[in-house]
C-alpha cells in the first residue's frame, strides 16, 4: 500500500469536508470571549464573520443557512467547538445577527463548506 492510501484509511478521504451540507443546530460566542485566543491563535472578535467547527481545517470558508428563516451568512473557521451535544458550529455575534437568532441563542442551520482552508 502506498502513503497516500494509507493516509486516506486513517484520516478519511480528502473530500470529507465536501460530503456537506449538514443539519443541526448552531450557537453563538458570548461576549466574554471577545478577545481571547481561538484555537487557530487569533484573538477573537465579534464583529468578524467567524466560526468555530470541530474538524473543518482552519481557514475554510463554509455557508451557513438559518433553516427557520432562510438567511445565510459566509463565515471563515478559526476555532475549535463546539463540544455541546448537537451542536455542528459556533458563530461569532456577528454572524448570529446576520442570520437573525440572537434572541433563540441557538438556532436551526445548514452548514456548506464553500471553500477549503489549509491551516
């Protein structure tokens, strides 16, 4: 067996991040992690079009769609999460007013991944 096969075995195929979209739901950061590292070292900022994901590659740039009222958002993964059960992505306070369910504070959504990052 060649390197790459076995890489694919191990890790999955190298389109595993395009089998999307995905439902489930989705959550926003509180306030009082403004500033704080994410996992990718970049301070986090609420007012930027970010996200946190649990195995999407740092950098990707996935579409989110509010299943309840049909808005979406293009949002860039920089974090790890989330680790709530049923929960698929965490978005900044930015893009949860975008998507329109800060009120909820989680919401019904569809992820796509529009582009892949390589971080």
């Amino acid at each position: 067996m060649t390197l790459p096969i076995l890489l694919i075995m191990f890790y999955g195929s190298p389109l595993s991040a395009r089998q999307m979209p995905v439902e489930g739901k989705a959550s926003y950061y509180a306030d009082h992690f403004v500033g704080k590292r994410t996992a990718s070292g970049v301070p986090y900022d609420r007012n930027k079009m970010t996200a946190a994901h649990q195995t999407l590659p740092f950098g990707t740039k996935v579409r989110v769609t509010n299943l309840s009222n049909g808005r979406e958002v293009i949002v860039t993964i920089n974090d790890r999460g989330p680790f709530v059960k049923g929960r698929i992505i965490d978005v900044s306070r930015a893009a949860a007013q975008k998507l329109d369910f800060i009120k909820q504070g989680i919401t019904d959504v569809s992820i796509a991944v529009v582009e892949t990052g390589d971080m």
